[in-house]
C-alpha cells in the first residue's frame, strides 16, 4: 500500500485502495460510550447529586428556560463552590443517532494557514498516524481558498471515501456553507431528501470550539486515528442557520457550528481582527475596549414565537450551538451540540464595572449564568430584530456581517460527523 502526499487540492491523484471496509459493532461500540460516560462521572472532582443531574435532563426536555427562574446546578459538597451542568453531557444521551459509517480511504483537506500554521503541523501528524494504522489516504494542503471550494464542492460522497478537514472552525464553516449549497441544488434536482454529507473534522486552527464541543482537542489529535477511524462511527449534529436581513430587505443563509453574535460580538471580532497581537489577548482587549464605549443596542427577541424582550436595551447577545467559543469564552456554558435546541445569552448592565465582572465569569467558568444582568434561553427558532438606525455588525463562526434582522435555528441533516 503507498499513500501520497499532494498539493494542491485540484492535483488529486489515486492511491492504492486497502480492500477491506473499516467496519464496526455497533452494540459493542454503544457499550463502551456507556461505559465512558460512567467513567468520567466517577472521575469528577465535583460530584454532583442525582438530584441535580436529573434536575438538568427534566430542563432539556423542554424547549425553553430562562436560568434565572429554573436554577441548574447546585453547591459542591466539598469546597461549597457553585457547581454548573456537566459541560459535554450531549454525546453520551443520545446513542441512538450513532452509526457505523465504514469507509476505504480518507481524503484528507488540510487548511496550511490554520490556527497560524497548526494546521499543516496537526495534517503531518495524522499522515504519519494513518501510515502507521496501514489507512489509505490522500492528503490534499489547500492552496488557497477558492482551492478549497472547489475541492468540498466537488467531492464525490458516493464513493467510499471519508472527508476529513484538518483545521479551524473557520474551515468548518466554509464546508458547511459550499455543503448547504451544494444540497440544496441536489435536493432540486434529485426532487428527493438529500442524506446528510458525513464528515470528519479534525482541530488544525486556533480557537477550535466545534471539536472541542464534539470531545477532541490537540492533544487528542495525536491518537486521533486509533480512537475514531479504526471504528468509525459517525453522529448527526445540529448545525445552525442563520438567515440575515440587510439594508436592503434581502434575506441570506449560513450556515455555522458555533455561534452567532449580534451587536457586541460583532463589533469585538472586528475591533480584534485590527490588533495585532496573540489570538485569546487581542479578542480580551478588544471586548474590554467594546465594554467601555458603553455602545448598547436596541433589539426584540422572540424564541419559538414568544417575546423575551420588546424594544430593550441590551450590551451582548449571543445564540450558541456550543458550549464554548473564541477558544474558550463560555457563553452558554450548558449548549449542547446535538439537542436539536439552541442556547441564547442576553446581558445588560449600565455599569462598566459589573459587565466586566460578568463577562470574566463567562471566561472563567460560565456561572455568570446566575447574575441578574444575564438572561439565558433555549429555543428552536431565535428572532432577533435589530432598532438601531443602521444596520448592526454581527459575526458567525468569526466571520463578519451586516444585518438588520437575524433568525437562527438548527438544521440537522446536513452532516454526520465523526466523533
Ligand atoms: N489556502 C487556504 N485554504 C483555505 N483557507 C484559507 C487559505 N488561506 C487562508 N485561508 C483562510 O483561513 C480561514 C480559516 O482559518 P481557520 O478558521 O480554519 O483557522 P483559525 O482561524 O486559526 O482557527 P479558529 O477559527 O478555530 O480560531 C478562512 O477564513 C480562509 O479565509
């Protein structure tokens, strides 16, 4: 068996294919996932009482909640600290959307700009890992963006190949928006339900947060193919929609799996992207400088058709599909990424002071969830209606928008990914 390395993406070229499917049993596989969950509850370091825990599972069941009136979490029994909700409880309740996905060789797309040059290192890595686990492979190093469309546009899911992108969550949502394109033209022309695309993700950038909320983080990376591809299975996940208004009243789809911020988000990620300094510190910077312009907007909010807030004031708003976000910021620290549900942060607060304190909180460990400056909510459609004058910055997935009307919500068959 030879496996090549190759550059650029529009070069590729045929391997040596190994002739047996990766397969897998599915019951031992749900067994062992049981089997960690049990684990990694015995391991906690802060037990948490039944109690809680089922407090929290009854809170998911119902479409939305606002924290401040249904407390989740309880004090730890040994240090008497605020005790939040398990962080990644989303994987291990729902077995029943796993499958085995057998595959014959993986087509590697790496992003060599990715998490400043990571994601070249984190492809080299999985090349060596899936040599030595004797997994045909092609590595395709995208030369360049459009390289990189062109590759995800074009890519034949039919066969028996497994896509898998190595790097940030900027190249995810570049793959999720050439894929949500790309189905909706073959639903047109196939006039039948499209299957969700599989695909594997693998975490080359620098903020990384739609692995991590699958699970996976760097240092994972290094037994990444002895752990996920010699039993492949792969899960459905939510990804949001985000239909965007501008100026104009024209209406835009995209397609993301983290999180969409409007107003604050936006105008920090801007504000960040002109500094020039370390990745976490120039987003700390930014969002100190946005706090103190004591810039507030105007906005409506409606979740599932009900009116959370009509005309109020409010300093940040965001919708969240992950339980964290800017490499760390947990926003909706209770997000899951398979619940069908989206998580929504609303803060407001007219001293400097407080918005801080509460924003460090969300850094630190997500309880700012209980402060009274913090609305939290979880529906499946989230209108937010801008009022100021011009239209509002917001950002997706680190991208950059306009928009005078937003909704978000959740699309559940456009992917299955491996995890
Ligand atoms: N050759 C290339 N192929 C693909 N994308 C490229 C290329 N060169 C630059 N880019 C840019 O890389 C960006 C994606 O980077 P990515 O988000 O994967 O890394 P990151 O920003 O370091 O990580 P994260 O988003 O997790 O913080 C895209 O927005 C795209 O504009």
């Amino acid at each position: 068996m030879q496996s090549e390395v190759l550059t650029p993406v529009n070069k590729v070229q045929k391997t040596e294919v190994h002739d047996e499917l990766v397969n897998l049993d599915l019951k031992k596989q749900n067994q062992q996932q049981l089997h960690s969950y049990e684990s990694q509850k015995n391991n906690s370091t802060h037990p948490e009482p039944n109690q809680t825990t089922q407090r929290y599972e009854n809170l998911l069941g119902e479409m939305t909640f606002q924290v401040q009136d249904a407390v989740i979490g309880t004090s730890c029994c040994c240090c008497k600290k605020k005790v939040g909700a398990p962080l990644f409880p989303s994987f291990q309740n729902k077995l029943d959307k796993v499958r085995s996905r057998p595959f014959k060789r993986v087509q590697m797309l790496i992003n060599p700009t990715s998490g400043g040059g990571n994601g070249k290192k984190i492809g080299n890595n999985l090349i060596k890992q899936l040599t030595k686990h004797k997994i045909p492979f092609v590595a395709n190093y995208s030369a360049s963006i459009l390289n990189f469309y062109d590759f995800v546009e074009t890519f034949d899911f039919e066969g028996e190949d497994l896509l898998m992108v190595c790097g940030g969550d900027g190249s995810i949502f570049m793959t999720l928006n050439i894929l949500a394109k790309r189905q909706a033209v073959e639903k047109k022309l196939n006039e039948k339900p499209v299957k969700p695309y599989p695909l594997a993700v693998v975490p080359g950038g620098t903020g990384n947060d739609f692995c991590s909320s699958i699970g996976f983080n760097h240092i994972q990376v290094n037994n990444y193919v002895e752990k996920y591809l010699l039993e492949p299975k792969v899960r459905k996940v939510d990804i949001g929609r985000c239909r965007l208004k501008d100026k104009n009243g024209n209406w835009k789809n995209y397609y993301f799996s983290c999180q969409g911020g409007v107003g604050f988000a936006g105008r920090v990620d801007q504000r960040a992207k002109k500094l020039g300094i370390f990745f976490r510190l120039k987003y700390k910077v930014a969002a100190f400088l946005e706090v103190v312009s004591a810039k507030t907007d105007i906005m409506t909010v409606i979740i599932d058709g009900k009116t959370v807030l009509d005309k109020g004031k409010v300093k940040f708003v965001e919708v969240n599909n992950v339980p964290r976000t800017g490499g760390g910021f947990r926003a909706c620290p209770i997000a899951q990424v398979n619940d069908g549900i989206l998580d929504l942060i609303l803060m407001y607060s007219d001293k400097t002071s407080r918005m801080i304190s509460v924003l460090q909180a969300a850094e630190k460990n997500g309880l700012h969830i209980y402060e009274k400056e913090c609305q939290y909510y979880r529906g499946k459609e989230i209108r937010i209606i801008s009022h100021e004058k011009d239209p509002i910055d917001m950002e997706i997935d680190g991208e950059d928008f306009k928009c005078t009307e937003v909704i978000f919500d959740i699309d559940s068959e456009l992917v299955e990914v491996v995890y």
